[in-house]
C-alpha cells in the first residue's frame, strides 16, 4: 500500500471554504453549490469515504447526495483537519500539527488546550490565523466548545451558535439560511464519538451511521432549495482492537518523549540521538509503519509547505505513521489503548473523506 498525499492545492478539504467565500469555480465542488443563495457545510467527525463501501446499506440517503472523495490533510486528525477546513491553511501554515504536539519544553493536548506540565498558551500565540478569510460566518457547533482554548484557536473571528442537541442544529441551520447568510459552517462529533468507543464493527457504529444519514435527510427537508448543503469530514478511522496497540520498548534508550496521534506518531530524540532513533524505529516498526524523519516529512510537504522555525520544532524528530491497522503506545496516555479506532495516517481509510451535496428540500 502506498501512502496517500494530500491535494494540497487541489481537492482536499483545506480548500473547501476558500473556494466557497471566493466564488471560484473548482471541478471537484459538487453541483449542487452552482447558483445557490446560501451554503451549509456540514463537517461529520471522523466520517471516511471508507464508510460508504463498508457499511452502504446504512447510508442510503448520504450515498444519493452527488460528489466525490477528496482528501483531508496530514495528520489525520481532528485537530489539525479542523483547523485547516476553516482557515484554508495546511497544517505547516497554521500550526497545529498533532492531537498533541511539543510546545517549548512539554506537550500540549489541543482539544483539551492543557500542557502536561504548566499553564497553556494563549490560543493565538499557536495558531494566528483567523478562521473563513477573516469573515463572520456562523458556526453551528457544541455549546459546550464556547469558551474552549481549541475553539478560539480554529475558529476565531467567527460567530457562535451553539446547539445542545440535533435537532437544535438543524433549526439552527435553517434560520441562519432563511435570514439570508450566504455561508454556515456546522459541525458534529458523534460519528467519531461512537468508533473511539465501540470501534467500526459492531451495531453501535451501524446505528450511528444510520442516525447521521437521518440527519442530513432532516437538513434537507429544513432548508429552501435555494440552499445548498454540503457534507464533508476531517478524516476517517481504523479499528482497532486490544492487541493492536504496540509498545516502542526497544526506542527506549532514543526517546525523550512522544506526542502526536496514535497512528501518527512523534517521537522526540535525546539530545543527540536523532539519527539512532531513526534507524532503530526502522527495525522496531518499518514491517507496519512508514517511518519519516522531521526532515523527511518537511521536505516530501506531506503537511504542507516548509514550516517556520516554532512550527518546525513542534513535529518529532521521526513519526511513525501507521501502515498496518496497529497503533504505537504513549507511555504518557496510559488510557488511550482503550481506544477501538483511532485515525492520523496516511491510509486511504482515514486520508479520503467526502465533499458531498445537494439542495434543500423545503
């Protein structure tokens, strides 16, 4: 298996929102967004193109939608992807590189905005970018993210519209769109939710594929058919199961700490020990991972284009990202093993998610 690129430049998710504000006409946007008075963009976490084959029978309704796969960024996580949709940056421009990554002298978990040890920075002193072009688009998420760190670092300048339930999502959507906003950005986490917790393969992940089909159907129904929805997700996933977790006992004597995601894993070297942390992550791992030095990883733009020095210094000195359905054990997240997904690779599950749409139905 090769590993997939990101479209940088092209058709990945990073470039959705410009070429939406913009009005550039690019090939890879579905029809349905020709002519539209408003456009709703839908961004289900952690919902893989890889969904649609596997699992058909219980999104009849998000396989009837047109469009096409694209690729998210790299890492394929949450943290980085959403970052990129809603600033049309890749990871080496804005910043965030990881679910965790080395900021000075520790590690930062992004999505909770806390530092193993210290106080976290100031989310624009990590990520300065605002978010829709410096526009003032609507954001339909979470009540619960108003006031997060990880909030004010992807989303800044917008306007907060937070749901507590789905439904309150969908009204949401369909008032901002009757009152005439030409874009909406809305977000949802169950998808993700469910396989971090119950993996890929059992009927909880079923059932929730079926009530996000619902979902979008509902969305339809509520907004006027000079609206466009659009669907689209961060990355995708992998399950796992409890022997996939592998320990990186044999870098030991290299690593002075890791971060990033389970599948996209840093590794940080000792002083000195850069390039014997390669070579013995090439003999530990190389059967089931890519094995990419910083170096490597910069100069190949698998995050994009060359990074300024503080963004350099957040990637670890070899990544380790996954090949196999396997994951590399933190010795600092002694609860992540529990996990029956995970995602930040460069396989074709978790690197192809959908651009999908269709006009509203009201």
């Amino acid at each position: 298996m090769d590993p997939i690129r990101p479209d940088y430049g092209g058709a990945c998710t990073n470039g959705i929102v410009p070429a939406l504000l913009t009005g550039n006409a690019v090939p890879w946007m579905p029809e349905a967004v020709a002519g539209a008075k408003s456009v709703v963009l839908l961004v289900l976490d952690g919902l893989g193109w890889s969904a649609f084959s596997d699992h058909a029978e219980h999104v009849p309704g998000l396989r009837a939608l047109q469009g096409a796969p694209i690729t998210t960024v790299a890492p394929s996580t949450t943290s980085c992807a959403l970052t990129s949709i809603a600033t049309g940056l890749t990871p080496s421009e804005h910043g965030i590189v990881g679910y965790r990554m080395r900021m000075d002298d520790s590690v930062m978990n992004v999505l909770s905005w806390q530092m193993e040890r210290g106080r976290a920075p100031d989310a624009f002193t990590v990520q300065r970018h605002d978010a829709f072009l410096r526009r003032t688009v609507p954001v339909v998420t979470k009540s619960e993210f108003r006031t997060t760190g990880f909030t004010d670092a992807h989303l800044r300048g917008s306007r907060f519209v937070g749901y507590r339930t789905t439904a309150a999502l969908v009204e949401s959507c369909g008032e901002l769109a009757d009152a005439g906003e030409k874009f909406v950005y809305a977000y949802y986490s169950g998808v993700d939710t469910i396989a971090h917790e119950h993996g890929l393969h059992d009927a909880y992940y079923a059932a929730e594929l079926r009530f996000v089909d619902g979902l979008v159907d509902q969305l339809l129904e509520r907004l006027p058919d000079s609206a466009a929805l659009l669907v689209t997700a961060d990355h995708g996933q992998i399950h796992l199961e409890p022997s996939s977790w592998i320990d990186l006992h044999e870098l030991s004597p290299f690593v002075d700490f890791y971060a990033g995601d389970a599948r996209f894993r840093y590794a940080y070297a000792r002083t000195g020990a850069a390039t014997d942390l390669l070579e013995a992550a090439h003999a530990e791992a190389g059967a089931s991972a890519w094995v990419l030095s910083r170096e490597q990883l910069i100069d190949e733009g698998w995050l994009g284009p060359t990074p300024s020095n503080p963004i350099r210094r957040r990637l670890g000195d070899v990544v380790l990202a996954s090949r196999d359905p396997v994951a590399f054990v933190d010795p600092a997240m002694p609860r992540e093993p529990r996990l029956r997904s995970a995602h930040g690779s460069l396989t074709p599950d978790e690197m192809m998610v959908p651009l999908i749409g269709a006009r509203g139905r009201a």
